[in-house]
C-alpha cells in the first residue's frame, strides 16, 4: 500500500542530489585546475618567448579553439540528456504523482536522480543498437588509442597530473579533454631528449594487457545492454586506460640521462605501438560496421545507410553527445597529424 504521507510531504534527497551536483562541481573544479595549468606555461612562453617553435602559438589558439567547440557541442547535448530523462520522469506514473505545486523542484529532482540511473540509461541507450553502437563503440577506440599517447608525451613534456585529463575525459567528454591536452602539449617547452623521461619506456604487458582488455570489452559492451552485469562490462575498459597515462621510472631512475639513440628507439616503439593500436580500432569498427549493415538489410543503399547514422546522431540526446564526441575525437586528431605533417616521431614530442 502506498505511503499517502510520503507522497504528500516527499523528503528531499540529499544523497541523490549530492551525488549529482558533487559529480557537476568536482568536474567544473578538476577542469578549471588544468585551464590554470595551461594559463601558468602559456604566460611563461609569452613572457620568455620561448615557444618550441614559430608555429607553436597558432597552434594553441586552435586546440583551445577545438576544446571550447568539444565542450559546447557535447554539453549541449548532455544537458538536453538531463532534461529530457527529467522530463520523461516527470511524466511518468511515479512522477505524475509528486506533480502537486507544493512539491518543490529540489524535492522532485531528488526524486528523479532517486528513481532514475541517468548514466546508465544513456550508455544502454546509445549502445541499444548496432546502428548506434556504431557510433558510441567508436569512443572507446579513441580513448584506448589515446590512453597510450596520453602516457607518452605526458612524460616527455613534464606535465603534471596527467590521469586528470583522463578522468575529465570519463567524467566530461573525450575530445574535450584531448584539446585540452593537445593545448598543454603546445605551451611546454621542447622536450629534453637525453633526459630519461624522454627514452624510458614500462615493460610492454603493463601498456598492451590493458589496451588489449579494453578492446575486448568494448565487443562486450552492446552485448550487455540492459542485462544486470553492464555497468561492470561498462566500467572496466574505463578503469583500464589509466593505467598507460600513469606509468612512469621510480623517483630514483628519474634522474638518469638517456642517449640519442635510446630517446630514437623509443620513439619507434612508441609509434609503432601506436599504429597497431589504431589497426586494432579499424578492425574493431569494421566488425561494427558489419553489425550494422546485416542490422539494416541487405536491400539498403548506400545513400540510405549514410542518412541512417546522420539520424542517428539525433535519434536521442544522448546518442547526440556521443556521436559529436567522436566527430571532434576525429576532427581534433587530424589536426594533431597536420600540424606535424603526419610524422609519427614529431607527433609524440621529437623533433
């Protein structure tokens, strides 16, 4: 029997509204530290002007460019996300009955974070179907891909807290926190290649376990959708791609100098880990793309398969978020490539 004094004089939930804004302002908090982080080494480069190259200063004011896009585009989105699963829970039966005017909108929106799991709704959403997935299991290549990276030139240009730019990538969106870092890269100094943090490199397993696991599990993640163990599947590659950007010599070997011949060899290695990375992603996104073509039918054209992920795109606010995600993921990578000339060695901090 319902609890008719409950549903007149509903509580506030505090927990549920804690967690929710908690999440928001530890975000906000964590990205305003890595803008401060950027401004410190942009002004010590105009104020020495000891930028690492003519082109370095063009470069930044386009990666922060990229970064106030990435965020615009996919928040406006996740935003829409919260309003709609508001919205829709407001409407419901169990909504409809805190609808009366003295219900205030913190005592309902408690109720809606209470009742509703806004996250997992949205990833099972966007991984509901292969047309979707499509889009959404791209996002795990990129942040995999990126995880290695992220580990590298981390090192190589001595920027502090680097498992911060990944944890806004989990917590914000990818591609944002990826320019966000693109633009830390542009305002350091040119790495010290004869310093160890340049040549040094953990033993394999510790980078390839993870990367290989996390592509594993994305194949798993549509599977999943809707079934009690998805937010385990969910989270797992998540925890992975920390561990590469953190790798790092003890304090002790830190100190050591390393030749040129180390720093070349790493860098090979690097980029050749790098490429095979990125193959894995395009296998993985044919098999998606596979998925997705024997979901639609044989009998479709092409034309009629491209119109369906442009609506896709739209289909809901979160497939939205995603979807723009990996659009500027591709769109900022690009840009990394060009303004390196797609040299794999200049791309991950050697001359």
């Amino acid at each position: 029997m319902a609890d008719f004094n409950a549903i007149e004089n509903p509580p506030i939930n505090y927990r549920s509204l804690a967690i929710f804004w908690g999440y928001l302002s530890l975000a906000t908090g964590l990205i305003l530290g890595l803008i401060r982080d950027i401004y410190v080494r942009y002004h010590a480069r105009q104020k020495q002007n000891s930028w690492a190259g003519p082109q370095r200063r063009k470069q930044f004011y386009c990666f922060a460019t990229l970064a106030a896009l990435s965020l615009g585009f996919t928040w406006f989105h996740m935003i829409s996300l919260f309003v709609w699963s508001y919205k829709n829970w407001a409407s419901s039966p169990d909504g409809l009955m805190y609808s009366g005017v003295d219900t205030t909108l913190v005592v309902r929106m408690g109720l809606w974070l209470k009742k509703t799991y806004v996250f997992q709704e949205a990833w099972e959403t966007v991984s509901e179907n292969p047309t979707r997935f499509w889009w959404s299991g791209q996002i795990f290549g990129w942040t995999i891909g990126w995880s290695v990276f992220l580990g590298i030139t981390g090192r190589r240009y001595c920027i502090p807290r680097v498992w911060v730019y990944m944890l806004i990538a989990q917590a914000v969106s990818v591609s944002f926190a990826a320019n966000l870092f693109f633009a830390a890269i542009t305002v350091s100094q040119r790495p010290n290649e004869k310093s160890i943090l340049f040549a040094w490199s953990p033993p394999l397993v510790y980078e390839l376990v993870p990367v290989v696991l996390s592509l594993l599990d994305t194949v798993a993640v549509p599977i999943f959708a809707y079934q009690k163990r998805f937010m385990i599947i969910l989270l797992a590659p998540h925890a992975l791609v920390f561990i590469p950007c953190v790798l790092r010599p003890m304090s002790s070997a830190s100190k050591s100098a390393a030749t040129k011949v180390q720093a070349e060899q790493t860098t090979k290695r690097y980029a050749l880990f790098i490429y095979w990375v990125a193959a894995a992603s395009v296998v993985l996104q044919a098999y998606f793309t596979v998925l997705m073509l024997q979901d639609i039918g044989p009998d479709v054209s092409y034309g009629e398969v491209a119109q369906r992920l442009f609506d896709t795109v739209y289909v809901h606010p979160a497939c939205s978020s995603v979807s723009w995600d990996v659009i500027f993921c591709t769109l900022s990578s690009f840009a990394w490539a060009v303004v390196h000339n797609f040299e794999a060695s200049r791309m991950l901090g050697g001359r």
